[in-house]
C-alpha cells in the first residue's frame, strides 16, 4: 500500500495545465487560462502518498492543490460515513448500495470541504479579499471557516430568495449584498462586476480550482470506506462542481493504483430547472438558448441554477467519458425518496439530496444502473433551519446603468459599493 506515516508533511510543487489548450502555468490563482480555456492543477501521482492520519484533509494532502500544509488552517476535518443503504438497496433493487451523508460536517454541507481546500488555496496564492456568490450553503460554509483565517474577508453577493439560506453570525471579515428580484447567474455576474470594478479577485465558483478539489474529498474518502469498487457516482447538480471534482479525484485515484476502475456519473436536475438535462438529452454540446431556464423553480433551493453556459461543456464531456448520464426528477419523486431515506436509513436530508435519490431510483428503474453494481451517492446535506443570521446585510436593486444600493440611508452600503472596499 502506498501509506507513509505521518511525522512531516513535506511540501510539494504543483503545476497548472489548461484544459483546452495544454499550457503549463505556475502555481497561482488564476482559474481561467489565456486561451480561455479551465486550468486544472495536476500531481506527480509517481510520488504521491496517503498519510496515515484519521484528518482527511492530512491523509489527502498530497491530492490537495496547496504546496504547504501549513496554509490548512481549517479545524480537521474527519470522514463522514459512508453507509451500506441495504433497506434502501433492496427496495430500488440495489443491493450494493452506499450512501456518503456529508450533512455530518459542521454547517451540515459538502461544501464546508470546499471553504476549507478553497481557502487554503487562496492564501497559499496570496489572496486575501475576495468576492463569490452563492445559493447559501457555499457562503455559509465560507463564512465559517473564514474564521480560521484572521487575514482574509470576502464579499457575498446572494439573490433574495436565498437569503433564509445563508446563515452565519455578524463578523467583520464578511460583507453581505443582497440582490432584489435576482437569480444566481446575476449575482454571480454582479460579484465578477464588483471586483473587477475594485480590484479585488473574482473567486468564480466552478472555475476556482480550490472549489473542485475541495469537493473530491467525498469521493476520496468513499473509495476507502465501500468494500466494493464503485461503479456508480450519483450526485444532484447545478454546476456539478463536486462531480467534476470527484472524476477528477477517481483518475488520480486509479493512477495511484488505489482503485480499479473509474465510476460512471450520474448527474440529477429537477424538473424545474434541468438546463444541462435538456441539452444533454437533445445531444448538444452547448448551452443554447432554449436551454436556459430563466426563472427557476423547484424545492431543491441548492441547485437552482438555470444557466450553466460556461461549465456545461467541461461536465458533459466527463459524463460521455465515464458512460454515464443526465436525468431529472419530479418534485414528487423528490419528496418520496426523502421520505424513503428517512424511514429506511434513519437520515435526515435536504431536498437536494433526495433529488440525487431519486435520480437513482429512476435510472435503476430504467435499467441504466443494474443490481449487480455498486453505488455510491453522495447525500450533500440536511435541511438548516431558516437562517437567524445577524450579520448585516447591504440590498442591491437593478437599474437601468446596472445594480445600485437600494437604500439611500443604507451610509455603509453606499460607502462600499461607490467607494473602496477595505483590503
């Protein structure tokens, strides 16, 4: 086994390559190439080792995109479990069955792995001040490790109808925009505004490779707990961030030698926004107009995300690859396989996590995923309670030159917005 003991950690030098067009770049944050094209970082996987240690983020960190394990100044982070669903199995008629329930992390997401890879990337490349958007569970997470990290602060920009989703307490190194009558894309596209208009660094979600990186530890952490080699990945998706990160993970996996086969992807929408199930099915590579769902709706809050223009290519292209699928699911599918999990396998989760289910349930009921494969579904996380958050937050409303604070006697607002942010 390819285990050494972990007395040191010794730093490593990583490299960045393009995904288009194969450049080389140094380590840096810098998520997009000149080409335009997604950087990737890439491992000697020749010298690559686990560490023998129970904190994920230390076993992995020779898989983790940071050269120095100090920058990892989040709490350890132990594996969540990764349980055999047998009630659950036998009645989708899939007896190896695994569910990973990352609501066991501590803002009850899997994207607390992300603020944590994410952030130690960022301060290893010299980032101090940022700016991101989010459906609430990836700013939540943030905002919780961010506290682990006295230099750095971030600006948040949220849409109103996911405000209840974000959920942390008044801290100085957080600043809060809130964007009236908005969808994600707009605030994603208003954070990209903000800092280029300040000079500040665009954290660019899907395309931060901290974020991808961050998400594969589920699966990394999966492939040691399941007995079995796991012949499907199973995840509801917006970006599909973690299932990118996750093949990702498996390749370096395989090239270690730790598993033997790659997993097939299986990548599930809802209904009412299933924007990369629409082209994907029609057979096309792109995003097109018809695609796009310019008001979405659907229960599962967390992967309300209606135009994955820039990320649909790089996410179908790894699907075809693994011989997997796109699929999407009903709101009463989605509630039934909740109430299944529930009472089957005694687990708690949000409605975007059911939707993965479901996505299952449906696919082996198509006889796209047989009863002699091993599954592995990734259960993102549990409902919160609507957030009581008492950080102060500043409104944004659109206008005919773009957004402007909403509240002339919101003096703080305008103060950051027109003026300059504190670095």
């Amino acid at each position: 086994m390819n285990v050494a003991p972990l007395l040191t950690v010794p730093a490593k030098t990583l490299r960045h390559r393009c995904a288009r067009c194969r450049q080389e770049l140094p380590h840096s944050f810098q998520p997009l190439c000149p080409c335009g094209g997604m950087m990737e970082v890439e491992y000697d996987l020749a010298k690559t080792v686990l560490y023998d240690s129970p904190n994920s983020l230390e076993r992995f960190f020779g898989l983790l995109p940071v050269e120095d394990l100090a920058h990892v100044q989040s709490p350890p982070s132990t594996p969540t479990p990764c349980g055999h669903a047998r009630k659950l199995g036998e009645r989708l008629g899939l007896p190896w069955l695994f569910l990973k329930h990352e609501a066991a992390l501590p803002t009850g997401t899997t994207k607390d792995r992300m603020a944590y890879v994410s952030l130690a990337f960022l301060h290893e490349c010299g980032v101090r001040v940022f700016c991101t958007s989010s459906t609430g569970n990836s700013s939540t997470s943030y905002a919780h490790a961010i506290a682990h990290y006295p230099d750095m602060r971030m600006y948040v920009f949220t849409a109103e109808d996911f405000q209840g989703r974000v959920d942390y307490g008044a801290t100085d190194r957080v600043t809060s925009f809130l964007l009236r009558n908005a969808t994600f894309v707009d605030a994603f596209d208003c954070a990209a505004t903000f800092a280029g208009r300040h000079q500040l660094v665009s954290e660019r979600g899907f395309f931060n490779p901290g974020r991808r990186e961050g998400l594969k530890l589920a699966f990394l952490e999966a492939a040691e707990q399941v007995p079995r080699p796991i012949d499907w990945y199973v995840q509801a998706v917006s970006s599909a961030m973690g299932v990118h990160g996750t093949y990702k993970g498996a390749k370096e996996l395989l090239g270690m030698r730790r598993i033997s086969r790659l997993p097939r992807l299986l990548c599930v929408q809802q209904a009412g926004c299933s924007p990369m199930v629409t082209a994907y099915k029609s057979g096309s590579e792109v995003i097109r107009p018809e695609h796009i769902v310019h008001h979405p709706t659907g229960i599962a809050q967390a992967i309300l995300r209606g135009d994955p223009s820039r990320v649909y290519p790089y996410v179908r292209q790894i699907v075809i690859e693994s011989q997997g699928d796109f699929t999407a699911v009903t709101e009463a599918e989605i509630r039934e396989a909740r109430r299944l999990v529930e009472e089957l396998e005694g687990l708690s989760l949000c409605f975007s996590a059911a939707a993965a289910v479901a996505g299952l349930a449906r696919s082996a009921q198509a006889g796209t995923v047989s009863r002699e494969e091993t599954v592995m579904v990734n259960l993102t996380g549990s409902d919160r309670p609507p957030s009581q958050s008492s950080a102060p937050v500043h409104w944004l409303r659109a206008s005919p030159t773009g957004w402007i604070p909403e509240d002339a006697q919101d003096s703080v607002g305008q103060a950051l917005w027109n003026g300059t942010p504190a670095s």
